[in-house]
C-alpha cells in the first residue's frame, strides 16, 4: 500500500465513472462475551444514478428487526440520510456512527476507533455473467465507545469488537457462485479475515485477506479450508476453519453459529441496493429467530451471523458471512481433512 485509503464516501459523480459504480461501508457491532445484541449498520452512493442507501440491523436473543432506507444522492449533505448519520473523523482510523429513532427500536451514538491496521485489495474478477467485478476492497477491525439504545433501554459500547468493511467500484458476484464466505473472527490481540468464493463445482475462484494484529502487524492468508455442518435450510450451525498465513501461522478455529439472526436480505442485499426509489423511501421488516426463517426462505441467502469462535483455548467472537448456492446443481463439500 504505497498511500493511505481515501476512506471518505465518494460525494459526486464524474465523467468517467461507470453507471453501476458504488461507494459503501458497512460496520458492525457486538460485544466480546456475548452474541446479542449483534447491530450491523451500512451506506452507500451510486452517484450516476443518483441514489444513496442504507439499512439499520439488529439481532436479539429472540429476533431480528431490520430498516432499508433509500433517497436522492442529489438530496442528501454527503453526511448520511434516513435516520443515519456518519463521519469519518480520522480517516483510516476513526468514524462516528448515529442512528437516530427508526422502527427498529434501535438509537446509535458511537465511535468506532481502528485495532489493527487494514487490508486492502483491488479485486478483479470475470464472472459466468460476462460483467466483470472491479473493485477496492478493505477490512479492519476496531472497537467502540459510546451507547446503544434499544427499546428505550440505554447501554454502554465501550470496548465492543466491530469489523468495518469498505468497498468502492463496481461489483457483480452473481452467477455460477456455489459457497461464499466473509470470515471475521475476532480475539484480543488479532482478526482473522478473509473473502472466500467457490463456484458451484467447488473451485475456488477468489481468497483474499490477512491476520490483522493490534500490534500493527499483516499475515497474509494464502489458503483455506472448511469442515462445516448446514442445515436443510442452508443455515450455518458449527463447524471448522483452517487458515494458512505467508508467515507459515495455521489457524484451526472451531465455529458455533448456532445463535441465529443476520439474514442480510432484510438489509437490501440480493440485488436491492443502489435502485432508485425516490427520496424518504422505507421498509421495515422482523425475522423471528423460531425456525421460521432461513437463507432458504428469504430473498438472499447470504447471512452476517454473530459466531462464537475458539482457536488454541482462546474464545472470540466475530461475524461469519456466508452464503450457499440455492440451485439444486451445487451441493455444499468440506475442504478440511
């Protein structure tokens, strides 16, 4: 990385700017000894179409409540729109998040301050669609200070584990993708993250990530492999990952994802995010974590799920984004011996 990340959104278009280019964030938020509540909050502009969205999530021990909000990018201050607010104090270092009154019960007043460097990748990749994925890729972990008010209950933040993920380009994952996976596993001194994409016959197509270490430290990860246990409903329930690092690190780390919730469908992904719908558009939806719903029932099955983690007598906690093919053509194989 021979310059810092231009970490602020994009504030407008440009003539050379392709139509379908995109500038998002997306953070999330959970504590380090528990998994509920688990909040996830994301924006982003579309500055040739004029669009700027975003969603508000929250998972508790017993549901999950979701708003999507979208307007005008013409509309907006570049400092937010819909009940969020944001801004990058400290680029690369620092951001403030506000959430004001919306339908999910949920009020935010943070500060998300970086504990480890980032990773950052430009990605290109040909997908069976013929459009080609081309875009700035960068995760960091963090922690928080502020509060959180849910159902007019106000709690502290302070210390809370939250990976950030910043995107910017163009991209489109769709088409002949069997198993994807976003790992974001979270312990004291370090974050194992990674972006995994195997096709449908089990090749895998994209990795890329690092072990990020508070004491400024990047190992590269340059194979994994995965032994885990789904549901009939495409539903993550426990199982392995092994990571390899350039420095010749292995991370054999066990995953509970038994706790539920994170069904980003809610949160406009599956192809909803960036269309125009006017200005002070809403949507509200609650998923309740009874069995009722699965990737296989809603309408994209990738899934932000709070994991436990535990890695040679440490625990962690983290986000486990994943996503399986629904096509009856790809059927889910581990890769771990």
């Amino acid at each position: 990385m021979t310059s810092p990340f231009h970490d602020p959104l994009v504030v407008g278009p440009t003539d050379e700017m392709p139509e379908r280019f995109f500038d998002r964030f997306m953070f999330n938020m959970h504590p380090v000894d528990d998994l509920a509540p688990t909040v996830i909050l994301g924006y982003g502009v579309y500055p040739k179409r004029d669009v700027a969205d975003g969603f508000v999530l929250v998972t508790t021990d017993a549901e999950q409540r979701a708003v999507l909000f979208s307007t005008e990018m013409s509309a907006t201050d570049a400092t937010g729109s819909g009940p969020m607010r944001f801004e990058c104090s400290e680029p690369n270092e620092a951001w403030r998040l506000i959430v004001g009154p919306n339908d999910t019960g949920l009020e935010v007043d943070v500060i998300w301050r970086a504990r480890t460097p980032y990773w950052l990748k430009s990605l290109e990749v040909a997908t069976t669609s013929q459009e080609t994925t081309s875009f700035d890729h960068l995760v960091q972990s963090g922690r928080y200070s502020g509060t959180i008010t849910l159902d007019g209950i106000e709690q502290s933040v302070d210390g809370w584990y939250g990976q950030r993920d910043r995107s910017r380009g163009v991209r489109t994952m769709s088409g002949g993708q069997g198993l994807h996976i976003w790992f974001q596993a979270q312990f004291p001194d370090r974050s194992v993250g990674f972006l995994m994409v195997e096709s449908r016959s089990g090749e895998q197509i994209m990795l890329e990530g690092a072990v990020m270490h508070e004491d400024g430290t990047l190992d590269d990860i340059v194979a994994v492999t995965h032994d885990l246990e789904f549901t009939d409903g495409l539903d993550l329930v426990s199982g392995r990952i092994v990571v390899k690092t350039e420095d010749g690190r292995t991370y054999d780390i066990g995953c509970d994802g038994s706790a539920g919730g994170g069904w980003m469908a809610a949160a406009g992904y599956g192809g909803h995010h960036g269309k125009p719908r006017g200005r002070d558009h809403s949507e509200y939806v609650v998923y309740p974590l009874d069995g009722s719903v699965s990737p296989r029932t809603v309408d994209s099955a990738l899934t932000d799920r709070n994991c436990r983690f535990t890695w040679e007598g440490q625990e962690g906690r983290g986000i486990f984004e994943y996503a399986l093919s629904r096509s009856s053509s790809y059927e889910y194989r581990p890769t771990s011996a």
